[in-house]
C-alpha cells in the first residue's frame, strides 16, 4: 500500500477544501435560489445554517478523516466497526456524481472556447446550447477532455497535483468573481431593458423581500438553503473525510474549518452579486427564473450578446471562472474514488485510470442521454428529467441525506461527540462552539436532514 500523502499545511488544505466547495453549484444554484426565495431572506437563512449546521457537518467530516488517516470508504469502519457500511454509502455518492458532473465541465469548457475564439454571438443564439447538448460527437468529445484534465491531477498525487493547482487556480478564481461581480454592478440596460442597473438589480438580491411570504415559504427557504449547503461545503459526499485524511495532526482544524466556511460563503454571495444584477439588467424579473444550467448556459450569453465588443472579453473571462471551479471540485470528487481504492492496496497510478475509464463510460452515457438514450422520466420531488437528472436525484436529494444522517447518529448517539471534539482540539485549541455542536449533530441536524429528505421523496 502506498504511504499517505498529507497536505503540506493549513493553506494548502484550506485552498484544496474551498477548491471542491467552490463548485458548479456557487456559480448557477446559489444566485438562482437566492432570487426565487426572497433575496435577503434566503442569504440571512443561509448564513445562519452554514454557522450551525453546516459547520457541525463539516467539522465532523474532517475530524473523522484526520482522526483515522483514511479514506471515506474505510474511515467510518474505523470510527466504529459496525458503521463501516457508512463509508461503502460514501464512496457511492462521489462515483455517482463524477460521470455527469464532467459532462457538465464538458459544457463548461465548450463555452469556454467559443468565447476566448470570438465566437461568443453563435452561443447567444436560442438553439444552441439545445443542438449542442443532444450532438453526438462533440459533447462526448468535450467530456474526455474535461475528464482527462482532472485526471491528470489526481494522478499526480496530493502535493503536486491537487495541492499544487489549487493553490495556483483559487487565488484567480477568487480574483475573477470579485472583477465581474464588480462590473456587474457598473451595467446600465437600454432603453428596451426599461433603463434598468446593475445597483437595482443588487437591490433584488440583498434586500429581504416579504410579498405574500407565510410560514410555508419560510420553511421551504430553510430547506433550499440547507440543499445548497450540501453543494457549497461538499459534506456528505465523501470528500471532506478523504481531504481531513491528508490534513497535519499538528494543524488547527477548527481554524481551517471556519476559513473554508469563509471563503465557501464569500465565493457563493459574490457569485450571486456577479450573475443577479446582470440578469436583471438585461433579462428582467422574469430572466431571474432561469433555473440550474439554464443561468449559466442560456441566459449569462445572452447578457454577454447585448455587451457588444465587450461581451466576448467578459464571457471569457467568465467562462474561464466557471471552468476552474467546475475544475477543482471534480478534481476532490475523483480524488474522493480514487483515494479509496488506493487504501484497498491499489497504487495511485492505477486508481487512477481505473476510475478514469469507468468515468468515461458512464459519462459517454449520460451524454447519449440527449440523443440516443433519451427519455422523461417523472421524479419523485414533481421534476421531469433524462439520465443526468436522474443521477443527480439519487446522489444529491437521497443519498447526500441519509449519510448525513448516518453520519450524525454515529457521532452524536454511537461514538459519542467526544469523539470529534478531542480530535479537533488535540492540541489545545479552544472549541467555541461545542455546546452548539453537540445540540447539532445529536438532535437538531439530524432533524433537519429527515425533513429535507422527505421533501427530496416528495412526501410533502
């Protein structure tokens, strides 16, 4: 068995943690859900759970990691013998979610090209992300390309491949967001767009919006925002045990914890501050209301279009952003894999082209569900999806849930919270919240978890 790679500190832990935190879901989930749920009312929700439940997760995900230096297929075994069925649940969810998530990044990289090449009017057009996504060749294409780049990393290693880009790509990520977010704020629309700016358009996202809100919609926030925390913080998903797994004994987790917790919610307000004024502009109320990658692949080039000159540089530029968030997260997703099968004694190196072939052959095949492969198949929360939906049903509305919720009964009610809080201040750090904590992960997160697991089946 190989010996186990560790990140070289803090930072680089950090950085590679908010690398997979900053994902797809920041970029086109949060600016979506935060318009439709009220605006200000969804970021107040939002950023009390991350400071409790999300918090609570994701301290719990790391300790476990660090605590047993392995892998999320085999750490939850060694927490407690009897539970090592939690760690085969998740490493399910990343084998789930790696296919169609580099199909997506396929997208990504698409748009990407057809802005840096000048090309950026053709994607503007009604037709073509539809005629693009159901083509056969060039989606399938842009898919091994996108799998091969993240593929490349994972095979070299922690500190020269995940540690090392992570520290190199967030930084500009984080620079990007902050200079489009920026400029989104400087646009004014013409005279068709009612002459409306960017500044009112930030009004949209930041001021809590009570029309007609009961204690229904309320609830339905509460529950949109705990979603999205699993999409921003990466926890149940196997991820922050396998990155915990690389994390110093010596380093303060705590402190890394609150820093990812920083810079995950930072990334995701800025995002909504970067796509929101924009859309309003120049698509109005009702451009708002374009969902999932509908924002991102539909609606942001055509804001791009009605820039002139312009809009190719900043669709670029864009493009590129999203392109290094879809990057880093699919990178802790296959890492997520590939980590376990290297504890069960294979090498990195061969890990790593046995989860790359059966990636591509899934995502070949979510890519055929366009075309070839095509259905509708009714899902059980009401939405009409082909393969790719199905997918992301399965991990993100079911299993994310009921891992969390293993995970919470193992901790809070098996092993004890003891368990974590030793880890995480075994060098004397101070745990400011363990009272919170301890409330979270035996009573009040794994409440929450049941009843977003109920709506996801659809039972209210």
């Amino acid at each position: 068995m190989e010996k186990r790679s560790s990140f070289s500190g803090s930072i680089g832990f950090v950085l590679a943690a908010a690398g997979s935190a900053v994902g797809l879901g920041n970029i086109w989930r949060f600016p979506y859900l935060a318009a439709k749920d009220g605006g200000g009312l969804f970021l107040v929700i939002y950023i009390i759970l991350a400071l409790t439940f999300g918090f609570t997760l994701l301290v719990t995900e790391v300790s476990i990691g660090r605590k047993t230096k392995q892998s999320c297929l085999t750490a939850y075994g060694k927490i407690h013998k009897k539970w090592g069925w939690l760690g085969g649940l998740a490493s399910i969810v990343p084998f789930i979610i790696m296919p169609y998530y580099c199909v997506i990044g396929g997208w990504v990289l698409k748009y990407a090209l057809v802005f840096i090449t000048g090309q950026g009017g053709a994607a503007a057009s009604d037709n073509f992300f539809t005629q693009f996504i159901t083509g056969y060749a060039e989606p399938i294409v842009y898919n091994f390309v996108f799998l091969l780049m993240t593929a490349i990393v994972i095979f070299r290693g922690v500190n020269k491949g995940i540690e090392a880009l992570s520290k190199v790509l967030m930084p500009i990520l984080f620079v990007l967001i902050i200079g489009i977010a920026i400029y989104s704020l400087t646009l004014t629309g013409s005279e068709e767009s009612a002459g409306r700016t960017g500044i009112q358009g930030l009004g949209i996202y930041l001021i809590p919006n009570f029309d007609g809100v009961g204690v229904h919609d309320v609830l339905m926030t509460v529950m949109d925002a705990m979603g999205q925390l699993f999409y921003s913080i990466s926890v149940a998903m196997g991820i922050m045990v396998t990155y915990g797994s690389y994390f110093k004994d010596k380093d303060n987790l705590l402190r890394s914890v609150n820093q990812i917790e920083i810079f995950d919610t930072v990334v995701a307000f800025l995002a909504g501050v970067m796509i929101i004024p924009a859309v309003y502009v120049f698509l109005g109320q009702e451009g708002l209301a374009s969902a999932g990658p509908g924002l991102v692949f539909v609606a942001m080039p055509k804001i791009f279009a009605q820039m002139g000159v312009a809009g190719n540089i900043f669709g670029a530029i864009f493009f590129i952003m999203v392109l290094f968030a879809a990057l880093t997260s699919c990178i802790s997703i296959m890492e997520a894999v590939c980590s376990g099968m290297i504890d069960k004694g294979m090498s990195r190196k061969k890990a790593t082209v046995t989860e790359g072939v059966i990636a591509l052959v899934l995502s070949t095949v979510v890519c055929l569900g366009y075309n070839a492969f095509y259905f509708e198949f009714k899902l059980p929360n009401g939405a009409i999806g082909q393969i790719l939906d199905i997918m992301d049903y399965l991990s993100n509305n079911i299993l994310m849930p009921v891992l969390a919720i293993g995970t919470c009964i193992l901790i809070g009610w098996v092993v004890k919270p003891k368990t974590v809080i030793e880890e995480a201040t075994k060098n004397g750090e101070r745990f400011g919240r363990k009272w919170l904590y301890t409330a979270m992960v035996k009573v009040v997160a794994p409440i929450l978890l049941v009843v977003l697991l109920l709506g996801s089946l659809g039972v209210y």
